[in-house]
C-alpha cells in the first residue's frame, strides 16, 4: 500500500517522465491576485501564464500545491470534520500544459497514470468518466468522448453533464472550456443514504470524483462570446486526499496515513481515548472533533508559516476562526487548556519532507497558536458571561408577562457563536437547561445570511487576458544591469489610449516599446526608472520617460510624454537618469539589509508582506504581531549600518536553479513575487540572501547610512518601516542638527546631556511649571467664588417654604463648583442650589437639593428645564444633577427662570 508521501511523489515523477516541469507549490496567499482569498487550486500560480500575461521558459508543469478552501465562496467551514471529504487545507496533484498538448494527450496520461500497473493500477472496472453534454450555446465535447473511448472505456461508463458539472471558467470573462471528471466508485458502505444498488452517477456518496481535467479551449469576450484560444491548454487537479483514500483502501479520507498520526495526536493531547471512542457509533461527536482538530492543525500551521496571522478581517479572520473552531472541539473533548500549539510540530513531522520551509516556521507558528488560545479563552469567558445574563432576562421577562415566549433569539445565539466562539451545541444545551426553547431556524438564516455576505466580499475582479497590442510583441532585451544608456533602440511598438498606433505627436502621452533598453520596469516594489529618448543624433531629446513597467512578462512598456514626433521604426538612445536609479539601488539594497536585520532582532517568523523602493524612501511591510519597541528598532537600525560600515560585497549570482537557491544559498523569496525554475541571487556576504531581480548597489557602503524614520501598524499582524538612505539621511541629519541647535537656546543642560534628553527635561521643566500655575489660578478662582458666598443673601428666595438660591460663577471646573454647592446647601441648612457657570463658550449647570427636601423635589428635575434655556441637558441623582449646555448668552436668563420651575414642581400634588 502506497503512502501518502509516496503517492505525491509517484504523481510527480511520472509526469516529469513525460517530459513536464516540476515547479514546487506556491504559498497559500495568492501572489499579486486580489480576486484570491487563499490558494484554492494549482493552477492559480499559473492563472497569468493562461491568461497570457506570463511567459515561462516551460510549456508543460506539474505541481502538488497546498492549498486552502474556508471563507469567501468556499465558506463551508462547518462541514469540516463531519464528512468523510471536507477539508480547510488539502493537497492539489496537477499537470498543466500551456499551449502545449491538449485533450488526446491529457486524457491519455491520466488513464494511463491511475490504471497501469507500473503506477497507480486502480481497477477499471471502478472506474466513470464524464463529458460536457452541450449547454448555454456552447457545442457537446464529442472529441473527448471519442478519446475516452478510444481508452478501452466502455460507453455506459462514459456519463455526459452539463455546465454545473462539467464546464470550467476562470471568471466571467477570459479562458473558459469544457471539462472531463474521472470518479471512482467507493462501494456500497460509502452510501451516505444508506443505497445498496445504486448506478453512477448517484450523489450518495458512494461515487467520488478524484480527478478533474480542465480543457482550456475559448476565451470569453465582454459580450459572452467564445473566441477559441490560438493555443488551447490544460489544467487538471486531483486531490492528494481522495487519491490516498482510494489506493489505501478506506472510505474517509480521515483514515488514510495523511491524518491519522494527526488524529492520534490531538487524541492524546485532549486524553481522548481513541480506540474506545471511535468504534462506537455513539461517539460520532468525538470522532468528528478530533478530525476538526488534526483538518484545522493543517489549515492553521501551514498558513502562519506562509505570513497570515489572527486578525478580525479577511485572511487573518478566516485564520481565527479556524484557530477557534479547533479549539472549542477541544473543549468538547474536555480539554479546557491550551493544546492545538502542540498541534503544530505534528503537523511540522508528518508534512516536513514535502514542505521544508516547515521546519523553520514551526517554532514560531506554535507560539502564534498558543497566544490565540489564550486571548480565546478569554473571549470564551466573555460569551459565557453575555449567555448567561440573556437567559436570565428572558426567564424573568417571562415571569413577569406569562404570555412571553421562552425563545432564545437565533440572531442573538449566533452572535455568540460568532463573535465569542460560543458553539451552536453548547448553546442549545444551556438554554435547555433553563428551560427555554432555542430559535434554531433563526441561528441559520443568520448563518446563512453570514456566508452570502463572505461570498460577496470575495467576489473580486477577474483577470482580463492581456491585451491583444502586448501580446505578440517579442520580449525587450534588459541591458539595465550593466548600463544606464542603450544606444540605437528600435522602436518596435507605441500604444495610445490602451490601442496600438504608428506614431506619437508631440505632447502626447503615450507607452513605446523597445527591442533592448536600459530602463528598469517596475517590479518587486522597485519603482520604474525614469530619464529620456534621445534622437539618433545623439543630441535631440525625443521624449520624456515618466517610467516603465511590464503589461506582459518580458515586454517594457516606457511611460514617454513625447517632445519630438516618434514612430514605430525609428532609433533611439534611452537614457536613464542615473541620479534617480543610484538613490533607489541605495534604497533597495537597504531593503535586504533591513529585512535581515529585522529578523535577526524580531525573530525569524518575520517576513517580507510587501515594499516600496523608490529613490527618496523605502517603505517594508513585515508579518510580526506587535509593535516593535524604540530599542528594538535602535538595535536594528545599529546592526544594519555596521554592515553598512563594513562596505560588504553586494554578490549577484545569475541563472541559479530555484532549488539550489532555496536549499543550498537558503535565500528568501519575497511575498507576491512569482519566480521561474531560474532566479537571480543577492548576497550581501553572511548577512543576507534574497531571490531578487532588482537593482543594487556594488558594495554596502554605496548606501552611505541608513536611518529608520518610524515604524507602526498596517493592518492586524503587519507591521512598516519607513527608512531613508544616502542624501536622504544627510538632509535628515541637517535637519536634526538645526534642531539641536535650538534646543541648545531653549535648554539648560544641553551641553551636559544629549539635545532629546536635554529638550525632555525642559519640557518636564515647563510643564511642571504650567501645572503649578494652573493650580494658582484654580485656587484663586475658588477663593474668588468661596468669598461672594457671603454676599448670596440677597438671591436666596422663599419658595413655598424652601429657600432656593441660583447664582452665576463663571470660570469654575466642575469639581470646584460640585465643592461650592456643597458649601452653600451648608450654609442654606436646607434648600435648592443652582449654579451656572461659563467658560471657553460653554456652558456648566449644577444642581445641590439638601437631604431632607429630596422627597419633595429632585435635583434631575430642576435641572432639566434650566439646561434647556442654554442649549443643553442633563441628569443626576435626587440630591444633586448636573448639566452642559452651548448657548452662554441664556445662562442668566435660564438662571433667573430656576425659582418658577422650583415653584411649580413643589405645587405638584403628591
């Protein structure tokens, strides 16, 4: 019986026999695709070749490309775990032909692959296949029924269905084509509806689709045309998961060798008995439980070690909720401490020989895990809390009314499932418990509402094939390594206003391509070069290069606004401006220095999450989880610019085979960058080794000095540094010495002490003396106001009985007018205060009601209507109110109006 290792490795190895390609699996976050959530297929590292916006130095690959599928339209996470075949994390065995050969040889290949006997020899006679019947315009795939026939299939094996089944589009525009699945029958126990005798091609269960071939034969234009492809392609995926399944003779993909050391880890890890638990059939629960935990282990390590960290919104969230569901299975299974950080070395040992960047990453991704099992936990309490208080509400709620229903409101069970990780069974089980009736259909409409919602936030842009003026065009021939000028360009192409044209005029703006350049095209967060086209006199500039990107791998478009006319045919010398292209080749050498430097301080979980270089700054994004202290950044900062001073080599090393340079030179590869089967290798001596394709400096010390401006947040997980370099440190050095020279006249110690810290004792100087001062005027204000207590007498009225005072202090805190209406309900004995007060245009009311009045008026009452004369309201408790109000031209109006509102509260009958 063949192992899941050994499987993957058999698919590969007979496809690189015939004569194919094999590229290693991309990450599990899209490269330069944001209609992607996750990785969800192998051909999506492909998706730019397809569309022809990418030419590789190969026209047929093989990959097995890790993959995941939770959240966005693929958001049925509560499957997982329940079923014999759904997976968050999953393996996608493919081969790919791009123009290359099409359906004879592909279908050829596949049935040759799974049933000889040198391969995979499963029996024929379990095997179906389907073709595209013809739907929705486009014509049945009868080349493919006759291929599969000429196989030796049987044609009452061969089923055709229709576009849900068995036509595949990359999106609503673009390559398109009809497919060919091929199922296997699993046997009758594999009935999920309990079928003996039932025919292909039932959906019990028992009939599993294990390979999928993807006939790339049209393009879609906007009208919902299909124009065929000049080069028809292919694409095919069969997941690791079933195949294992199949060739190891067991029904759920749970019981091959790619789970079970999982599921008999996260067993012992919840002291779960395993054997016991899972052979009775009442134990289901637990059974399921521990398939969430040994799935989303998977899920969770393998997509902290390519970067997505916890976060609440979009990859970062789908993580959580992985991380959360695995845990609260855990604590089904009565495992209330932190466990599923274990989980990950697990993971590490079984799939470490197929992925070795595994063995780096999975230090760090266990104490990622483990930090969000404890704020879990925390969060659980939190729900725990909010569940307990609205079963309470809604039993006295009904003790109150009888006729209310005892009904837990679906939409509010779901927040708590939701938001505080609460699950639905925990739920259920609490309120039944309290003996209220739980709202299940209103928990899935709101379920249900949740998935439309993450479908639609996914939705994205597709793709458009490249555009048809790009696409013939042969590539430019890059000279910008070696030279900042290229003379006698010919002009092979100009595009206008998105079309192509023979010339431009001046002042127009328009894009020009040349068969060899200098001029480096925006890439690896590189910015373009910039500079000019000089006619061929040498003399006469023709246009000005904005500048320069690829529309296609290999073309140069020049971003020109033209001075002299240009046509297609003509030569040129392009010239870059070399002050530009040396202050960016500072900045991104700095980059690499920068990134080493981080991770040598931060720790190696630190990686690249996307950069700007551009010749006045850089800018580099890292996955890291907190904020990076002030001595952290100093250290960094300290160890980049020794390697500065030490005037290292910058070591470029050209056509290196990917896996020499991942596995011998143990460079890095950067986020969003795609790479061919050759790289180009930077080596900054011992410090740092990163695939890059940019421009650099010669030696470190070209840079000149680096200097980190700040660092802070991006988003959940994502930090930013900003640093200048060369004449950007001098400027920023200058300005920092005009700086010190003025805090040299401002300071006191600033010939003992460094100027920040000379600087911060002024500060602490002058803030100290402010707060003395306002502490002077405070007390001044109050003693002011203490003293015109004594000449009050004449605004103390006799209200019905009560004496009532209202008086106006301007320029008074509340504390101290909260101080003052104590002293005067003191000096009343027994009475109503009202005090106003203005300052800085706003307006402060209070009211002071003596103990012994407050059953026959409140001070909330009193002030209600006053507060309303100056713009305002408030409240308060029966003895003393408070109020804020905008209108201080009403406050001794509404002052004067305090004795009638007394007086008709105390005529209210009792």
């Amino acid at each position: 019986m063949l192992t899941g290792s050994e499987i993957r490795r058999k698919f590969l190895d007979f496809f690189v026999q015939k004569g194919h390609r094999e590229v290693h699996s991309s990450s599990l976050v899209p490269a330069n695709d944001p209609t992607l959530l996750f990785t969800n297929a192998g051909m999506n590292q492909f998706k730019d070749v397809f569309l022809g916006l990418e030419k590789r130095d190969y026209n047929k690959a093989t990959t097995s490309q890790k993959c995941v599928r939770a959240g966005g339209k693929h958001n049925d996470l509560e499957n997982v775990g329940f079923t014999n075949r759904h997976h968050t994390f999953f393996e996608m065995l493919g081969n790919f032909s791009f123009g290359d050969y099409f359906k004879k040889d592909a279908i050829a290949y596949a049935w040759e692959l799974i049933t000889s006997s040198q391969w995979f020899g499963i029996p024929k006679e379990k095997l179906y296949v389907t073709v595209f019947n013809g739907e929705g315009g486009v014509p049945r795939d009868a080349e493919a029924q006759s291929l599969w026939a000429a196989q030796g299939i049987a044609q009452e094996r061969i089923f055709e269905m229709g576009l849900k089944d068995n036509f595949w589009q990359m999106g609503d525009t673009g390559p398109c084509g009809p497919c060919s699945e091929i199922h296997y029958d699993m046997g009758p126990a594999a009935s999920e509806g309990g079928h003996v005798d039932c025919r292909f091609p039932c959906d019990c269960g028992r009939y599993v689709e294990i390979w999928n071939l993807v006939f790339m034969q049209f393009d879609r234009d906007a009208s919902g045309k299909l124009n065929p492809l000049p080069k028809p392609s292919i694409d095919t995926g069969m997941g690791l998961e079933r195949l294992a399944a199949v060739l190891q003779g067991v029904i759920s993909n749970y019981d091959t060798d790619l789970f079970t050391p999982l599921i008999a880890r996260a067993a012992e890890l919840t002291g779960t008995s395993l054997k016991k638990e899972l052979e009775k059939e009442a134990h289901a629960k637990t059974a399921a439980s521990l398939r969430v935990i040994a799935d989303h282990s998977r899920a969770a390590t393998f997509l902290i070690s390519d970067g997505v960290l916890p976060a609440n919104d979009g990859r970062g969230y789908v993580l959580r909720k992985i991380i959360r569901r695995a845990i609260t299975h855990g604590r089904l299974l009565g495992q209330n401490r932190p466990f599923l950080h274990e989980m990950v070395f697990a993971v590490r040992d079984l799939m470490q020989n197929a992925y070795p960047e595994m063995k780096e990453a999975s230090n760090q991704a266990s104490k990622i895990v483990l930090a969000e099992e404890k704020r879990f936990s925390n969060t659980l309490e939190v729900g725990l809390e909010h569940l307990e208080f609205n079963i309470d509400v809604i039993v006295k709620a009904a003790v109150a009314s009888p006729e209310t229903p005892l009904v837990y409101p679906g939409k509010d069970a779901f927040m708590l499932y939701d938001t505080y990780g609460l699950p639905v069974d925990f739920i259920e089980d609490a309120v039944r418990d309290a003996g209220v009736a739980m709202d299940r259909a209103g928990f899935d409409r709101s379920m249900e509402e949740q998935r439309t919602r993450a479908r639609a936030s996914w939705k994205g842009a597709a793709k458009q094939t490249a555009n048809p003026a790009y696409q013939q065009l042969p590539k430019s021939d890059f000279e910008g390594y070696r030279q900042t000028r290229s003379d006698n360009c010919e002009v092979l192409a100009i595009i206008k206003n998105g079309q192509g044209a023979q010339e431009l005029k001046p002042g127009d703006e328009g894009e020009v391509i040349l068969d060899h350049t200098p001029f480096y095209a925006e890439a690896g967060g590189q910015v373009g070069d910039r500079g000019w086209f000089y006619s061929d006199d040498h003399n006469t500039v023709v246009a000005e290069v904005k500048g320069c990107y690829s529309p296609i791998q290999g073309v140069r478009a020049h971003q020109v606004i033209a001075k002299q006319a240009i046509r297609v045919g003509d030569r040129v010398d392009a010239i870059v401006n070399t002050d530009i292209r040396l202050a960016t080749m500072r900045n991104h050498t700095a980059t690499h220095l920068l990134h080493a430097g981080l991770r040598e301080v931060l720790g190696k979980h630190v990686k690249q999450a996307g950069s700007l270089v551009a010749p006045n700054h850089l800018r580099f994004d890292f996955s890291h989880f907190t904020a990076v202290e002030d001595e952290e950044l100093q250290d960094i900062e300290d160890i980049i610019n020794k390697e500065v001073l030490r005037n290292e080599k910058v070591e470029v090393i050209e056509n290196v085979p990917i896996d020499v340079a991942v596995n011998e030179y143990h460079a890095m590869a950067l986020f969003g960058e795609k790479y061919g089967d050759k790289v180009r290798v930077i080596k900054i001596g011992d410090f740092s080794t990163e695939l890059c394709g940019g421009t650099h400096t010669l030696a470190t010390g070209e840079i000149g000095l680096i200097k980190i401006l700040k660092e802070g947040s991006v988003s959940s997980g994502v930090r930013r540094v900003e640093a200048i370099t060369g004449e950007g440190s001098v400027q920023h050095f200058r300005k920092d010495h005009q700086l010190e020279g003025v805090v040299a006249a401002l300071a006191t110690h600033a010939e003992t002490t460094s100027p920040a810290e000379a600087l911060k004792l002024e500060l602490e100087k002058k803030d100290a003396e402010i707060k003395r001062l306002a502490r002077e005027l405070d007390q001044a204000r109050m003693k002011s106001a203490s003293s015109s207590v004594g000449s009050v007498s004449d605004k103390i009225k006799d209200v019905r009985g009560v004496k009532v005072l209202a008086h106006r202090v301007d320029n008074l805190e509340r504390a101290q007018m909260r101080t003052l209406v104590d002293q005067l309900r003191d000096k009343l004995g027994s009475g109503v205060v009202v005090l106003g007060s203005t300052t800085n245009g706003s307006v402060s009311l209070i009211v002071g009601v003596t103990k012994d009045l407050t059953s026959r008026i409140q001070a909330g009452k009193v002030i209600g209507p006053v507060a309303q004369k100056v713009g305002g309201k408030g409240g308060g408790r029966p003895d003393l109110a408070e109020a804020g109000g905008k209108d201080p031209g009403e406050l001794d109006a509404a002052l004067g109006e305090v004795y009638g509102v007394v007086e008709s509260l105390l005529a209210e009958p009792r």
